[in-house]
C-alpha cells in the first residue's frame, strides 16, 4: 500500500519532477505534487510524495530528510492523513452572515 510523505523547506525553484527524481532513488513514486498558491500560482516551499510501499516511504525518509535539495536542507517526514477543511464557498466577506 503507498504511502504519503510530507516534504517541506524546497526552494521555490524546485520542481515536481526534480522531487520525483531525488526520491525514485529509494523506490516507487506513485505521485509528487509541490503545493502552490491558488492565487499566484507560486510553490509555498513544501509538497507530498506518495511512494509505493512503507518499505520505500521508510527508505525515502531516511534518505532524504536532512538532504539538500536546490540549495536546501529538506525536512521529511510521514505525511498527517487530516481531512482537507472546508474553505466556505460564500467569498465577498461582506455582509454574509
């Protein structure tokens, strides 16, 4: 079964592909996906890698974290399952209540 791990502290520069590739050196990348801003399209430095087996995301995890990676110093470690929270749909802020 995969397994999602939480990587955080990447460059701005730093790549969907380029993760993919660093972390395929411990197994199976099922997924890598480097959040950005809804707003500016932007990276906002951290991102989550779902590998193959707990086997491989162990592996990845001692592998990488503390790694660098463009020029910083990953923080990796096994990602929280927290239901994504519901952001409101209303928008405006004005006089919606």
């Amino acid at each position: 079964m995969a397994k999602k791990l939480y990587v955080g502290n990447l460059s701005y520069n730093t790549t969907e592909d380029g993760l993919r590739n660093l972390f395929s050196e411990f197994g199976t990348v099922a997924s890598a996906k480097i959040i950005a801003d809804r707003d500016t399209g932007n990276s906002k430095g951290f991102g989550f890698i779902e590998m193959g087996t707990d086997e491989e995301a162990n592996a990845a995890i001692e592998g990488t974290n503390g790694r660098e990676l463009d020029g910083r110093q990953l923080r990796v470690n096994e990602a929280m399952d927290k239901p994504r929270r519901d952001r409101g749909g209303s928008g405006g802020g004005y006089n919606n209540w």
